[in-house]
C-alpha cells in the first residue's frame, strides 16, 4: 500500500461523511414536516376563531356585516401562476422564506346571512355554531400534534417513554 492510496481512502471516507450527513439532514427535516402542516391548521383555526369572535362583539353594531376567513394555500401563486416570487432586497416581501408568522386565510365579509333591521346582518346563532365547530377542529388538530410529538419524544429516548 502507498501513501497516496491511504489519502485517496481518507477522501472517499470524508465524501462518504458527507454524504451521510447530508441524507441525516433531510431525513430530520422530513420528520418535521408533517408537523408544519399542523402548526398552519392550528394557526387557521385560531385566526378565523378571532374572526369570528370579532363578529359576536359587533353583533349590536348597526351595519355591521359579519365576516370569516377561507384557507390559503400557502403554493397558490406559484402553482396557478408557475412562478415564484422572489426577494430582491432584505427589506422587501417581508414574511416570506423568513420565520415571521405568515398569514393562513384570508378574511372576506359574509354574505349569505340575512340583513337585520339596522342593516347589522350577524346572527348570534349562526356565529355560535361557526366558533363551535371552529373550536372542535381546533381540538382534534391539537390532539394529533400532541399525539405526534409523544411519538417523535418516544423515539428520540430509544423507545424508554
């Protein structure tokens, strides 16, 4: 064996290392994944609750029309679109690619309830029943992510509880 044999082999090991690495970090990466997209429901459904209790506390304010919020799609530009906005000074487009909580709905007004007397078109039930149902969505979400974060802290302790 040569001496330059043994520093090809200490390359190939370092590359190997790299490599190895490389695989780790992207398979701890995955891992998280499914948990950014139960962090943005928790987040939807804890936005559009303060929508919709916004409602119930204009529910005696003359003209008020209620409103609610849809889900968005945090791809939807770039898939309908096919393109990707990008950052062209640190200054701009603030909130994207950076860690600042990024919007998960958008709020529009409620139009298929009916108009009140005074031109206010909340109704006191119908809003209930939204932040009901809102609240229990809430609720099984959390569960899961709890439920998911009991497994990764089991497997994190080599299955030792």
């Amino acid at each position: 064996m040569h001496i330059t044999d043994a520093v090809v082999d200490v390359g190939w090991l370092k590359t190997i290392s790299a490599w190895h690495d490389q695989c780790l970090l992207r398979y701890v990466l995955d891992i998280f994944s499914g948990l950014q997209n139960l962090q943005q429901s928790l987040d939807y459904h804890l936005e559009r609750h303060n929508v919709l209790a916004s409602n119930v506390a204009h529910v005696d304010t003359p003209g008020y029309k209620p409103h609610d919020l849809s889900r968005v799609d945090a791809g939807g530009f770039a898939a309908v679109f096919n393109v990707e906005m990008q950052r062209t000074a640190e200054g701009h487009l603030s909130g994207i690619g950076d860690d600042t909580q990024s919007r998960v709905g958008r709020v529009f007004e409620d139009s298929s309830a009916g108009f009140g007397a005074d031109g206010n078109s909340v109704s006191l039930d119908r809003e209930a029943t939204k932040l009901a149902a809102n609240h229990l969505r809430y609720d099984v979400v959390s569960t899961i992510v709890a439920s998911e974060l009991k497994g990764l802290t089991y497997a994190a302790n080599d299955g030792r509880g």
